[in-house]
C-alpha cells in the first residue's frame, strides 16, 4: 500500500476523512456537502467521495433542503440514528445499570440489577447481571447484534492492561484485585467474539458524557465529580470548545487525605476524603450520632431520610450536612490548586441528591480554601445529565472508537498500546446529540 512522507498510507488518509465527516456531522449536523468542506478542511471531490461511502454504508442520511442564496437548494445531511448500537454498562457500587442505545445516543432498553446483599461486590455475580442485562435488554429493544458497536463498561477503580491488552480493574474499596473483567465477560458468551467490550474508570465515563452533551461542553479543561457510596472524579484537559475531549483522566480524588490519623477509610487509610463524604460513610457518621432510619439498608433512601431531617431542622442532621460541604469545599480546593480548571461538576447519584442542599456550602469553602486566582476563574455548578450519566458515558467508548476508525467497528481486543476512546476523538464541531 502507498505510503506518504508522513508514513500514514492512503487507508490511513480515507480513514481520517471518514472520521473527521462523521464526527463533524454528529456534533455539528445537519449540514451539507458544501458545508463539509470548509470545516473539515477537505476538498469538494474528497467530502463528495467520502459521504457516497458512507451514504452507501447507511452510516449517513438525507435530512432535508435549504435555500442557498439563489442558487439550487443545498441537501442536508445527518448521521442516521439507527444505523448502529451500543450498550453502556455502569456497574456501580448498589446497583449494575446496563442500557442500549441508538448511534444517536437515544436509549432503547433498560435494565437494572441491584447488588444485594448490600455491600456484596463479589465479581461473579456482577458479571452474571451484566450478562443477564445485555440479553434482556436486546430482547426488550428488539433488535439483534449485527449493528452493535460494543459494551462500554463504567467501573469504580484503576483501569489497567494485562500483557494480551485486556482490563483489568483494580477496585481497591471493593475487594478487587487485578480482576480480569473484560476476560470474564468475553468467557460468558453474551455476545459474538467480534464485538468488543471497552471498560474504564466510571468517574471517566461521566466526565466524557457531560463534556460531550451535558454541563462541560465548551470547557477546555474541567473536574467532573462522581458523587455516590464513595466519591471519585475525571480530570478533562484540552476540551473542545465545541463538545468533545481529548484527554480524560480518572483521579483517585477520594482517598486524598483531609485529616492526618482521620477517620478510616474503607480503602484501609485513615483520613481520606471519602471518609467524611462518601455516601456510606455520610450515613454511617449520621448513625453514629444516634440519628438514620432503622428499618432500611438503601442508601439512597436513608440519604434521603437524612435530607428529610435536614428539612425539618435537625441539628444534628444539619450540622452533618453542613460539615460534609465543608469536607467537599477543601478537597476541591485541592484540585483548584492543583488543576486551575474552568469548571467542576458534581454528579453522581448522591451528588444528584446532595447538590442542591449543600452547593452553596461546598462553593463557599472551596474558595476559602483554594488561592484567589485558581478560584476566582471556576465555576462549580451540577452536572446536567442525571443518573444515567455514567451509562451513557460508557456508550462514547464504543462511539469513540467507532468514530476513530472511520465508522467501522473497533476490533474486539486492541493492542495494549491503544487503549479504546482515549485515541479516539479530535472534534472541533458544533452542538451534539443527546437522547430524548
């Protein structure tokens, strides 16, 4: 095959070509062929032969006509919706979520599985519930494998490679090490061998759905928070101005120490942060102080008694409340100092819960605590997305790889040096899609 002076071959080139149209036409779209051209930086015959590919691969559809100045009205064009599938998986730290979506990210099918007993994250049975889920919900969808992109799987913990360059997940806080997941869900047979699965940190994937769709789109750098049982967060650094990342990064922002021989931590330490915010251990400090409900094991609807209390004047409740923004407001305060990023956003099921409660509190130490100019730039607000965030983040991965390999699906097990959607995306375009 012909090789340039760049050494990119001529696969390569048409590769690039058909990726930079897709991705302009997913965030920017519709728009027509003469359009394409200036924001691509391709030629007419290029943008022409390259949308007759992809038209031909049913990857891109006619969305109606525009007037053109005088001349004869512009077609345009759009990625068609149908045209692929991706699941997004959230195995979280209550409950597995496993969702199906259109190339438009518009949710087909659902599932959840809770992990009880509470507090069990035994890896076979999660791997179960993902099996199961995936075949319940293509069954309730309707819909078979043959345009299915991959499995994005969001995960609590390090993502790491083993030497066939499959993840492995090392989930400190819940009792895993070196687990071979992406083996483990290939060995169940859910899914033909072709299809891949990509899986990576759940903080991730919810910093790569709200800078693709939700509250980071047109931030060059930002923190997006993932707020549940523990807390974790995603680094975003050289952001699209336009939608889209480059650069994601998963910290371990939970287990930055907040007090020296502090309260411990679920990961063994003493003093992490997630010792005095996470979710179970918010809970577990209102239990202390004689308040909580009695007759409940769901977090999320003791959080929700807590919140209750908090309403209804409880001082200890309130004074709980009002210690963990300030807990979150310094640990913040560390990543602006750290980080000097644009915004931070707080998601998460917890944070969901929370936000609205404690964001004032939380803004208000986080500037206390951080150096004046990292904080006068920032801006700390919710994510926009709601719970499904993670899932959904979980489907870019397969979408991501699907974009960077010029609309053809990813092979099923890339090599180590290549690690699924972090390759994947260079878009400078417009407003994105976002599921109804």
């Amino acid at each position: 095959m012909t090789t340039g002076r760049s050494g990119r071959t001529v696969r390569d080139l048409r590769r690039g070509n058909r990726s930079a149209v897709l991705q302009r036409l997913y965030f920017g779209g519709p728009m027509s062929r003469q359009e394409l051209g200036p924001v691509t930086g391709l030629s007419s015959g290029s943008v022409s032969n390259v949308v007759g590919e992809l038209v031909a691969d049913g990857l891109l559809e006619e969305a109606g006509v525009v007037d053109s100045d005088g001349g004869r009205p512009r077609t345009l064009l759009r990625v068609t919706p149908g045209s692929a599938h991706m699941f997004g998986v959230d195995v979280g730290e209550t409950r597995v979520r496993v969702e199906l979506f259109d190339l438009a990210l518009t949710e087909l099918a659902r599932t959840e599985m809770p992990l009880l007993p509470r507090g069990c994250y035994d890896v076979g049975p999660i791997v179960d519930h993902i099996k199961a889920g995936i075949s319940t919900v293509l069954a309730e969808a309707g819909v078979g494998t043959e345009r299915l992109l991959g499995v994005g799987v969001g995960v609590p913990g390090i993502v790491d490679r083993d030497a066939a360059g499959r993840a492995v997940v090392h989930g400190q806080t819940i009792g895993w090490d070196a687990v071979p997941l992406e083996a483990l869900l290939r060995a169940t047979g859910a899914l033909p061998d072709e299809i891949p699965y990509i899986i990576d940190n759940g903080a991730r994937t919810l910093g790569q759905a709200e800078m693709w769709f939700g509250a980071g789109r047109g931030a060059r750098e930002a923190v997006v928070v993932l707020f549940g049982s523990g807390v974790g967060a995603s680094l975003i650094t050289d952001g699209s101005p336009d939608g889209g990342t480059t650069e994601g990064t998963p910290l371990e922002w939970g287990h930055l120490t907040v007090s020296v021989r502090g309260r411990r931590c679920r990961c063994g330490a003493l003093g992490c942060l997630e010792a005095y915010t996470g979710a179970e251990s918010l809970l577990a400090r209102w239990a202390e102080l004689g308040g909580g409900p009695q007759d409940t094991v769901d977090e999320e609807e003791a959080l929700g008694a807590l919140l209750k209390a908090a309403g209804q004047a409880d001082p200890v409740a309130v004074e709980l409340l009002e210690e963990t923004a300030e807990y979150l407001g310094a640990g913040l305060s560390d990543v602006i100092n750290l980080f000097q990023p644009e915004r931070i956003l707080i998601g998460g099921w917890a944070g969901l819960m929370l936000g609205p409660h404690i964001l004032p509190g939380v803004r208000e130490h986080a500037t206390r605590y951080s150096l004046r100019h990292p904080a006068g730039r920032v801006s700390i607000t919710m994510g926009s997305l709601g719970p499904d965030a993670v899932t959904v983040g979980a489907a870019t991965l397969p979408l991501s790889a699907f974009f960077a390999t010029g609309g053809r699906r990813a092979p099923a097990e890339p090599p180590a040096e290549q690690p699924g959607w972090q390759t994947a995306l260079e878009v400078r375009s417009g407003a994105g899609t976002r599921r109804a």
